[in-house]
C-alpha cells in the first residue's frame, strides 16, 4: 500500500469514527431525552389527576359569586323566610363541594397583602387608621387548590 | 450536555421554550398556579418597601398598590440612559430585563431538572446595536449566555418551517400584534437566511385595547338599559372584565355568547341583574378601528420594502389578538391570500428561540440523520375465525418490536400457520399478505395449552421480520420481509379509505366472529366437563345441558348475532349449574395442568409481554390459530 493510500484510509477512518461518534451521542440523546420524558410524564400524571378538575372549578366559581351576591341582597321583608334559608343552605353545599375537590378559600380581610395569594385591585381612602397592606375589603374571593392558587383574591389594601 | 432554552422577552409577556425529540415545547411559568395553567407571564417587576423582589404574575397582582415600586415595559427603554429609581435604588433596563430573565431561568431548571447556562433570546428587528447589546448584557447580568439573538420575526418562522423552504426566494410577511405593541416585519428568505426588509409598527396599539372597548361597550350598554353607573363599583368591573374576556374568547369560535352576571350590583332599588347578548358582529365592530389603525403600518412596511401586497408569499401572525377570526381575515383581505396556520400565535417565537438554539448546538443535523419512520399501516397475524390480529397498529414509530402469545386453536394441533397481514380492515381476507410460514413439531396437547410466541420486529429501514417460537420446546421458524413499507402513498390511501369505508361492517363480522370463537369454547369445555364429571351428575342435568350444547352448535354458524348470544348465556347457566354443584365455588372445570385463566374463557388465550400494549387488554381478542388442514 502506498502512503497515499494508507492516508486516505487514514482519512477514511477518521472520517467514520467522528460518525460513528455523532451517531452514538445522538442515540445516546434520544435514550435521555426518552427516559427523561417517562420521569416528566409521570410527574404531570400525578398533578393531571390532582388538577384534573381545575378546569371545571374555575368556570364553576362565578356562579358561585353570583350566589354569594345574591345571598348579600337578601330583600328584608323576607330575610327570615324558610326559602331564604334554603338557598342559604344550597351555598352551604356548593361550599362543601369545593372543600371536597380540596378547594379552600383564600383569607383576605384583616391579612397582610401577599401577591402570591392577592391582586390588589383599589386602594382604600386615607387616614383610616389600619397599618399599610392590611387588606380591608375582599372584592372577589380568591381560591386555592391543594395549596396551589387557582384564583387570585382581588382585595382593597390600606 | 445542559439544554440551551429559547427565550421571548416580550414587552408585555415573556415565555421561554426547549426542544425535546426535535419539537419545540414551552416550558410553563412556575408562578404558584398549576402545570394546567399558563405558559407565559407578564414581564413585571416590582419591589416593596421591605426590599422584596417580585417578578411576574406576581409583580402585576401589587402593581396597583405599589405603583412607585413597580416596572413593567422595560423592554422599551432598553439600551438608552434611563435609570429607574426605585426607593432611592438605581437601576439600569438591563438590570430590570435581567430579572425577568432570572426566573426564567429558575422556572427552566426547576422544569428540566437541569442547569441551564445557555439561551438564545429573541429582540424586535428594529432593535438597533445598543439595544442588542443591552439584551445581551441582561442576560449575562441574570447568568446566561447569550449564544445569539434572533429577530422575533424571524423566529416566528422558524416555528412554522420557514427555512425548510429551499425552492425559491421567498417575501414573508410577520404580523406580530400583541398585547401593547405591533409590529409588522417583511424579510426576504433565501438561500437559508433570513433578511429583514422592512419594519415598521405602533408601540401604543394592542389587544389591551381591544379588551378595553369591549368593556366600557359593556358598562355603557348597562348604563343605558338600567340606569345604573357601575363604574365606581369594583366588584362588578372585576366581574365584567373576566365575562368580557370569556365572551372574546368564546366569539372566536361561536356567532354569538351571553354576558350573564345577576346580581351584578345594587341600588337603593334593590340588586340589579346583568343579561347582554354579544354577536361577533358587535364585537368586530367595536374592534373594527382599532385593527383598522394596523392598516398603515403595514402600508408603510410594503412601502418601505418597495413591495405590492401581492408580492408577499408566506403571512405569519404572532401575538393573542391575531386568533380573532377578524384580525385574520383583515390581513388574507389586505393580501389576498390565507396566513400560515398550525402553531400557536402566543408561543411561535419562544418556540423559534429554541428551534434556533437547537440548530446551534447541532442538535438539528443529529436530528435530520436519525429522522425517524413510522409504519403506515397496521401489522397483524391470522387468528382463529380469519381474524385479523393486530400486533403493531399504523403509525407506530419505528425501530419497533413487539411480542404475543398465543395458542392453539384444536386438540393435539401439531403445527401453526403463521399468516402476516398489513392493513385496517377486521378479517384477515380483506388485509394485505405479507408472507406465510408454518411452526411444526408442537407435542400433542389439549387446546389452549401450547404456548406460541410470536415477535414482530420492524428494524430503522422498515425490514420485518415475524419469529413464532413455541415455548416448550424452543423451537422457532421465522420470516424476513423487504416490503413491508414498499406500497405506494396511494395504495396506502387506499387502504386507509376501506377500512374507514368498511369500518361498521367490519366490526359486525369481527363481532360474530368473536361470537362463534366464543361459542366453540363454551361447548368444548361444558362437553368436557360432562364427561370429566362421568356418573356424578344426574341424567336430567346432563340431558340439559346436552340440549343445550345442541341448540348452540345449531345457531353459532348461522348470522343471528342475538340467537347467538342468547344460546351462549343458556349454556353458560345450564353448565354452571352443574359446576356448582359437582365443584363447589368452581364454575367451570379448569383444564389439567394449567391454570384457569387463559382457557377459562373467550378472553386473549396468551399473556401480553409488551409493554406498550396495555389498552389492547379491553378488546376481546381471540388468541388462537386456526387450525391447520
């Protein structure tokens, strides 16, 4: 063999040995990335199944909102009425559900303002004589799901 | 090797993106929501008075009580002199930039269980140098490094395979409408590079306004029919925004939706109640000015790129208010042909962030080479009744291998013949043959007993080869097929159309065909234990039970699928009857040697082995060859 040849064999093997390279590293790759994906799916499993109902809950809360208002404006000639009672008692169940689905209220008024539960939507009028961010109305009622928040309460602060 | 991420740090919303198996795929906002909730989040950043750095979702949530302390925008200020002064603390638009940057970061490797150093961060085409060397600063100051900076434009066509156009130049077309900003981009692509034209927009125009007008239409609407002013009214603002949003939302895809909200507010009168149809007419018309205010800045791109609109070959729209049916139709109006479509407006440029950070680091070419296959059609073997049993469905990717037992179809059934079918359809007939062989040499057993492996293995060229292995005595014969891809795309359509054509009748042969398998199982083993019970039972019972046997065999070769079933559930209880009293809890008698389950009924006589093949388990598959002639 001529040293040209053994050169250009040379250059050959080279040549394959860096594919060779390339291409385990891609299968290597594509083994990670797979093992990898299996250890994601299962976690998102697992919060899927949690969360599974946040969709619905979320569309459900407004209603519940609509409930509470009406329950706020209760006229007063039949504010002690059975009925009135009743629809109490439907929020009553409404309430249990969401307890049930691991929903729980976020507490607002009196608290210190925290963006990771609240969305400040006002400021209360000055010279009332709380300490600053301390939440004084709740507009809308923030809920949380397994301690996670799945709705923003939107306060007015000091 | 740690993943390089692709980063949209966007004016109004930043998102970021990594390419896993070759595909984009954002990676979601921590920001104490779920996995369920949003990818992007708002580009805000705020501090306290106790010196409490926030970013985020929630920055805006204290936007308003804070607003001294609160920055949001600093894209836009990004490369000049600006210094925010926050509680007599300086900082740069880099700095602010780098925060944002900072939690994506974090957000990445908490998501990706990986450090992340690298990213490639998308800038508007209009940034000029001092702009581009503050992203870079930025997110060197938040520990990244910036591999590249794209253009946002060019990014968006990334993500939607711009640059796997090789015929021609081509004129694109970016309409990036977001939540604040517009941005219209026209840039020439050929030869693999992506040239910017022209640019032009309006930094105070966006979806926000939209929103906005969309609400007060609301309030005003209400004001008119009930007299009240819920302006001042919290509450009812917060609860008309999130039914404004929803009844936007929901017009992209319906005519008309309902603004519903009772007991919206009150008065000295008592509550009011909140009932407003919407039609997407409305709707487009209280948008109409405000997309019709895009019109001139697309004229001036065109004019400044010296183009007609007809010279505008590919439309890409970026940003959420581009989902709107209108906004779409104003641009295929204006240009006289259909925008590109398939991928998410809200995510293309992160998305292209990423494509373009796993071209980068070569993970592309890795990918073009290991371009990975799947089988167009489904691949199965013969089963008793002419079944076709599937074993690898259609469009599975390949290299593939999978395995299944099954077992024999007859007493001391010698041998099994392998049929290998490709195809849709339900009976082996209708399906294409790939090839046939035999496995001789099974010993004699009852049926059900013998154990026959058979393993389709399709190797990276589509090769197949199908081994049947009868597992008492390992020996095995198997087949090699060349073919098994050679159809052409029409043959393969073709096949797709019957099966979908044929799909009813099919599964009503498939079902009789189950029926009749499971008929000659329920009268082998209810013939056999009259037999094994011999004298133990009384005449009466066996005459019974024989008559039953009879009234089967007379109707399980006929179509009567009811009469069918109907005589199957007669044995079934004239043959427990008698288990039950001769065995106790037994209910049917076990064949010797071998547990009850496989032979105890129509279910699949043979164990699965792969993995994948769970949901399989639901479909009565009637696991046995048919028997030899």
């Amino acid at each position: 063999m001529t040293d040209k040849e053994i050169k250009k064999l040379q250059k050959k093997i080279n040549q394959l040995k860096k594919q060779a390279e390339e291409y385990l590293n891609g299968w290597k790759r594509a083994k990670a990335d797979y093992i990898n994906r299996e250890r994601e799916i299962e976690k998102e499993k697992a919060e899927w199944i949690k969360f599974a109902n946040k969709d619905l809950v979320l569309q459900l809360l407004p209603v519940l909102d609509s409930l509470n208002q009406s329950l706020d404006h209760i006229p007063k000639d039949i504010g002690e009425s059975e009925w009135v009672k009743g629809v109490a008692q439907i929020k009553i169940q409404f309430e249990k559900f969401l307890q049930g689905q691991g929903i729980e209220k976020i507490k607002t008024v009196g608290e210190i303002f925290n963006p990771e539960y609240h969305e400040v939507i006002g400021k209360g009028e000055a010279g009332e004589k709380s300490k600053e961010n301390v939440i004084v109305q709740e507009v809308q009622t923030g809920y949380m799901m397994h301690n996670k928040v799945i709705r923003t309460a939107k306060v007015i602060i000091n | 090797m740690s993943k390089i991420i692709g980063i949209d740090l966007g004016t109004s919303n930043s998102a970021a993106a990594y390419m896993e198996a070759g595909k984009p795929k954002m990676i979601p906002s921590a920001e104490g929501t779920t996995i369920v909730g949003g990818k992007a989040f708002p580009s805000y950043v705020a501090f306290t008075k106790e010196d409490q750095r926030l970013v985020g979702e929630p920055a805006r949530r204290q936007a308003m009580a804070n607003p001294e302390g609160t920055i949001f925008g600093a894209k836009r200020k990004m490369g000049t002199d600006y210094k925010y002064n926050i509680f007599n603390k300086e900082y740069t638009p880099q700095q602010i930039s780098a925060f944002i940057l900072q939690k994506i970061k974090k957000d990445a490797e908490m998501y990706l269980g990986d450090k992340i150093e690298k990213a490639v961060i998308t800038v508007p085409a209009y940034f000029n140098d001092s702009q581009r060397q503050a992203t870079k600063d930025a997110g060197k100051i938040a520990g990244l490094e910036v591999i590249r900076l794209v253009n946002e434009p060019t990014a968006a066509s990334l993500a939607y395979g711009l640059d796997k156009i090789k015929e021609k130049d081509q004129q694109v077309l970016v309409f990036d409408f977001g939540a604040g900003t517009l941005d219209v981009t026209i840039m020439n692509f050929g030869q693999g590079v992506f040239e910017v034209r022209s640019t032009s927009g309006d930094t105070q125009l966006g979806g926000t306004d939209m929103d906005e007008v969309l609400v007060n239409y609301i309030t005003d609407e209400f004001k008119q029919k009930e007299g009240v002013d819920v302006g001042s009214d919290k509450m009812a603002i917060q609860r008309i925004k999130e039914a404004a949003e929803n009844a936007k939302i929901e017009l992209s895809s319906t005519l008309e939706t309902e603004i519903n909200i009772p007991f919206v507010t009150a008065t000295s009168e008592g509550p009011k109640h909140m009932l407003l149809k919407i039609t997407r007419a409305k709707l487009e018309e209280l948008v109409k000015p405000i997309v019709e205010k895009c019109r001139s800045s697309i004229e001036q791109a065109l004019g400044d790129a010296k183009l007609q609109p007809t010279d505008i070959e590919k439309i890409i729209l970026v940003g959420g208010p581009t989902r709107m049916p209108m906004v779409q139709k104003f641009i295929e109006d204006i240009f006289g042909q259909k925008i590109e479509r398939g991928v998410d407006p809200m995510e293309c440029v992160s998305m292209g962030a990423a494509i373009q950070a796993a071209i980068l680091s070569g993970e592309e070419e890795v990918k073009d080479v290991l371009l990975l296959d799947v089988i167009p059609l489904t691949l199965g073997i013969e089963t008793l009744g002419n079944v076709m049993t599937p074993l690898i469905e259609r469009n599975t990717t390949i290299p593939t291998s999978k395995s299944q037992v099954f077992s024999t179809a007859a007493e001391n059934q010698p041998s099994v013949e392998i049929h290998v079918l490709q195809g849709e359809r339900s009976m082996a007939k209708d399906n294409r043959t790939l090839g046939r062989f035999m496995l001789d040499g099974i010993p004699p057993a009852p049926r059900g007993i013998p154990q026959v492996e058979v393993s389709f293995e399709i190797d990276a060229n589509g090769i197949l080869t199908v081994t049947a292995k009868d597992k008492a005595t390992n020996k095995s014969q198997n087949i090699t097929i060349k073919d098994s891809s050679a159809l052409k795309e029409e043959e393969i359509e073709k096949m797709k159309k019957e099966a979908e054509k044929f799909a009813t009748e099919d599964r009503k042969q498939k079902e009789l065909v189950d029926l009749r398998n499971q008929a000659d199982m329920i009268i082998h083993t209810s013939e056999k234990a009259l037999k094994d019970a011999g004298d133990k039972i009384s005449k009466d019972d066996k005459h019974a039970v024989e008559k039953k046997i009879k009234d089967l065999k007379h109707v399980k070769d006929k179509d009567d699928v009811d009469a069918i079933k109907k005589a199957i559930d007669e044995l079934s209880s004239e043959i427990q009857k008698i288990g039950s009293a001769m065995y106790g809890q037994q209910a049917e008698s076990p064949p010797p040697g071998e547990s009850q389950g496989p032979q105890a009924g129509p279910q699949p006589s043979g164990e699965k082995e792969s993995k994948e093949d769970k949901k399989d388990k639901d479909e009565p598959i009637e696991g046995e060859f048919e028997e030899e002639k």
